[in-house]
C-alpha cells in the first residue's frame, strides 16, 4: 500500500513512509547527510562553533535551497527584537519568502513576526497547532510545505542595522515522489492603515486557480471607541460577485469567541487572551513594549492578534477566491461604520503556478503606530 507522507499526525508515527530525514541551520547550511555541527569553537572540533548567523543591512540571506523532492515539516526561528534601546520593529523589518520548484515570485511574503502571529513588531505567546511561539520568541511553524523539484527560503533585512543572532532550524524529509494532488503552501501579508467606511478590508484576493484556504491571522489596531468585532468575515468563492458563499457572523465569532470575550468577575468588562489548537487571541496591549525613549509615554491604540486556522474546516475553491472582513462596531446607538488599522496574513494552499502578490508596503508603513 502506498504511504502519503503528507499524512502525518499522532495516527501516523507507526508507519514506515521511506522518506529521508534532514536538517538546516547555520552549521549546516545545505543540510548535507553526516556534516551537522561540523564548526569547531574555543571549546573544540564540532563544539557549537557556528550556531547562528548575522543578517547584513539591506541584504537578503538564503536560508534554505533544497534540491530534489520533499516537504518541509518544520521550521524554528529566534531573533532578538532590537539592536538597540532606539532600534525597534525588528520582526516587520524582517521579510520571510518561500519559493517552490524555480517559481521566480515568492508563494510566502510575509514580515517574519506576522508570519508566527507576532504582529506589531513584538512577540508573544502561542499555542497552536501549527503555530507556537514560546519564551522569549522562539517561533515554530508546522505547515507541511511540500515541493517537487526544489525548494528556497530566504530573509531579507529591510532593517536600520545589521542582526546579529538570528538561529533557525529547516527540518525536512525527502522523498522519491509525491501524490499528484499535494500543493503548494502560501502566506500573504497585507495591511490597511485606516479602513474606508463601508468598504470591506481584503484578506486576500487575486488568487487564480484550485486550493484549500487554511488559516487566517489578524493584527488590529483600533483608531475608535466601543466595540469593535461586528464585522464578517466572507468568503466569495468561484466566481462569486456581489454576495459570498460563506459569510460569517462577526469578527469575534470568526475567531472562536463570544460576547466580546469578556470577564465580569471584576465588575468590569474585561477581554480575556486565549490560545487552543484552532483558533486564539494570543495579545492585547494598551502598551508598546517596542518604544522606549524618554520623548514620550508609550501609550498607544489598542493592539490585538488573533488568529484561526482552517485545518478540520478548509475552505476549498476550485477557480478564484477572495476573504474580505468588515470593519463594524456597536455603541449604547446601535451598529456603526468603523475605520481601523488593520494587517493580516493568509495561509493557503494551491496548484500552481499562482498569480504574482501585490508590492510589499515600505517597512516605515509596517510600523505598528
């Protein structure tokens, strides 16, 4: 019987699938069989002697440039967030792009903290199934990644200095083929400064093609009073026109909530934070840990993440997809048009080949207010 090895899971270790197991990270750039840890230290031959890398000022680095057939199976990244008390926002100043099979346009574009649910430039804990982010910001992305002919990963540093101690671990499996209907993971990053009344925020749009739509993660800034979590969350699918097939019903319901996730225990109204496997609101803040200077008091608007993974709920499409959200609110009045600031990633995976993504934003218009 023949053994996808894109069926992996707790059901699954028993089973033998024949893959090759491997491994990048800086003492191992190509993930060579029998050549880990080869760099030698003060403490000697194959001591830790190489265990990270320095990402020069305005350059992209290849993390990883597989050859051959396989599926990535995980990914660890670690990077401190400043390089000095007056150098913040690293995690946005950081690009992450994946390329599959020679593709010349990134199927990942996405600023490195997005990418783990860090939005705002910091970091913060979660706990999911295919995203952990652990103390102090030790990322891990387990999305099966899979690739047919080759595979790149690279990081590009749109940041003021150079960053230095930047670790990371590529673990992959290779193997001599792959089902034919396996495809291509993607991720899109987008960000709307303020909203337009009346005009839903794009999730994501322009995609072309037959795939899965499977996860969601959305960093809000909120520029207005009351309650914000009004808005629907839509997917047209296929040609859809003015009206989506799925259309949800609220933003705090789309990410697993209910009644403004609120504790009255204080007798006051009160979010609470959550992580689960499928759905989380992992951060809010009043305050901008990233900002220190004596110049000002480093209150800011309100910041949340979410995020929502459709893993046991895909959304599939077979020609075109666009996800929009609304921008609604409720006051003592009544429902009301908001304008927010909002950025979003979108996971998904398609056939390719994919239809190229818009410009990235300038990292000055990626810096959480």
């Amino acid at each position: 019987m023949y053994y996808n090895p894109l069926m992996n899971g707790l059901g699954a270790l028993p089973m033998m699938n024949h893959g090759r197991s491997r491994a990048i990270n800086a003492e191992n750039p190509k993930g060579e069989k029998g050549k880990g840890g080869m760099a030698a230290s003060h403490l000697g031959a194959s001591r830790k002697g190489s265990p990270c890398l320095t990402l020069p000022k305005g350059e992209t680095v290849t993390l990883a440039e597989i050859d051959g057939c396989g599926v990535i199976e995980h990914i660890w990244i670690t990077v401190t967030d400043r390089t000095s008390e007056r150098d913040c926002f690293v995690l946005r100043d950081l690009v992450l792009r994946m390329y599959w099979d020679g593709e010349e346009t990134p199927s990942v574009e996405v600023p490195l903290g997005d990418f783990f649910c860090c939005g705002f430039a910091t970091g913060c804990r979660v706990t999911s199934l295919p995203i952990a982010v652990i103390p102090l910001r030790g990322m891990h992305s387990y999305f099966p990644m899979p690739f047919r002919k080759k595979a790149k990963i690279t990081i590009e540093n749109q940041h003021a200095n150079a960053i230095g101690g930047f670790f990371y671990q590529i673990d992959y499996c290779l193997y001599d083929e792959l089902p034919a209907g396996a495809a291509y993971f993607h991720a899109q990053w987008r960000r709307q400064r303020m909203t337009v009344k009346k005009q839903d925020y794009v999730i994501l749009d322009g995609v072309k093609g037959s795939g899965q739509y499977v996860g969601t993660y959305l960093a809000l800034t909120t520029l207005e009073r009351y309650w914000w979590g009004e808005g629907e969350v839509k997917f047209y699918l296929d040609g859809d026109d003015a009206y989506p097939t799925i259309c949800g019903t609220g933003t705090e319901d789309y990410f697993g909530g209910a009644w403004s996730f609120a504790d009255h225990s204080t007798g006051k109204t009160l979010e609470q934070t959550y992580c689960t496997p499928f759905m989380g609101y992992p951060y809010y803040s009043h305050h901008d840990e990233t900002l220190q200077h004596p110049c000002h008091d480093d209150i800011c608007p309100p910041m949340r993440g979410f995020y929502r993974w459709h893993i046991m709920d895909p959304i599939r499409f077979a020609e075109d997809l666009k996800v929009t959200i609304q921008q609604i609110g409720v006051s003592h009045r009544g429902l009301f048009e908001r304008q927010d600031d909002v950025a979003s990633v979108a996971y998904w995976y398609q056939c390719e080949p994919h239809n190229p993504f818009p410009p990235l934003m300038e990292k000055e218009d990626r810096w959480p207010r």
